[in-house]
C-alpha cells in the first residue's frame, strides 16, 4: 500500500503539472543524490519516504469480526499509518529559481487537492484496483513543518546538501493482510439448563 499511495501521489502531481510547468517527478531516495547511483535524481522533483508511524488513535481496536452463513472470522485489525513524505526540488546551479516556482506549486497543488483515493485517481486505469485493499485506499495531506534543528537533523541523516524541499504528513494508509487468526461457528441456538416444573 505505501508504493500505491506514493504511486497516486506521484501521477497526480505530474498531471497538476501538466497544464503549468511540465517537471519529471521520481519516487526514490534523495539521500542518495551525491552518490554513484544519484545521477538520475539531478534536475527532478523527487518524492522520498523519511519515516513512518502508526496513527496513535487508531491502535486498540479489537479483531475484526466477518460473520459467514455457518462461521464467523476473526482477523487483526489494519494498521493505520502515517507516511513522513519529502518533496525535493533538485534543480542547481542556474535553475535555482526553476527549484522555488515548482516548489511553489507542490505547495500549491497539496492546497488544491489534499484528499486522494485510489479510485478517483488519474492513476487508477495503471493501478489494480482488484487487489485486496487498493480500491479502499484513501489519504490525506497536510503540511509539516520542521524545525530548524529538525531540518540540519534530516539533512545530515539524508548524507546531503540541503535543496529546496517541503515535508507533508500522509495520514491513513491502512494495512492489513487479512489473514485469519480464528474462525468460530455461529451461535444459532441458546438452551438454558432451568427446566419448568
């Protein structure tokens, strides 16, 4: 699910894009922009994945119930994630500016459209809506502002140069495999053990 939400992020941003300022947009890895294999990251926008946590409030749900004709299943519930998503404008040297307009409208196509669905997506004719749980993705959008001290953090972590960047928090991608942990007969009939005199 997470390669999905990224996938829809990704081709939704591109079609934005589209009809104001045409950018090659990559899903990878900007720490690795001043290594061998970073020459494919130069002059694009890059979306990168810089952490993950589970949504706090969504953690004590009980097994999931899912009542059969004779039986009823029991599954884990989804885990519910948060996805820490970078946006990279990695233009340099002259195209410094080119780096702010398109960072100015990532900002501004996360305003336009901060709520995504498989379904609805341009993407959804690439996607196969027929695997379990892509049909039901859905996620928001919002701005996440760092810190200055948070800032030199994730820089120095990503190895790099700082480029112009914006973070957003993606809330709720669900996960699950829904694989069975029980499964239990119905209870059709109760018989009581007082009798009637």
């Amino acid at each position: 699910m997470i390669e999905t939400a990224l996938l829809i992020l990704k081709s939704e941003l591109i079609n934005f894009l589209t009809g104001k300022d045409p950018a090659n947009v990559v899903i990878d890895n900007i720490g690795l922009l001043e290594t061998a294999s970073g020459n494919t990251l130069t002059e694009n926008i890059v979306i990168t994945l810089v952490n993950i946590e589970e949504e706090s409030t969504l953690i004590n749900q009980s097994p999931q119930k899912r009542p059969f004709i004779k039986s009823a299943i029991y599954q884990n519930p989804p885990v519910f994630l948060n996805l820490y998503i970078l946006f990279t404008c990695n233009y340099s040297g002259d195209h410094y500016q080119l780096a702010l307009r398109r960072l100015s409208f990532i900002i501004q196509f996360i305003q336009s459209k901060n709520s995504f669905s498989a379904s609805s997506s341009v993407a959804a004719s690439t996607l196969n809506l027929n695997q379990e749980g892509v049909s039901d993705l859905e996620f928001t959008l919002k701005l996440y502002t760092l810190t200055f001290e948070q800032i030199n953090h994730l820089w120095g972590s990503l190895g790099g140069r700082q480029v112009p960047f914006v973070m957003f928090k993606m809330r709720l991608v669900a996960i699950t495999d829904r694989s069975k942990v029980r499964e239990v007969p119905l209870i059709e009939e109760v018989i009581s053990g007082v009798t009637k005199d």
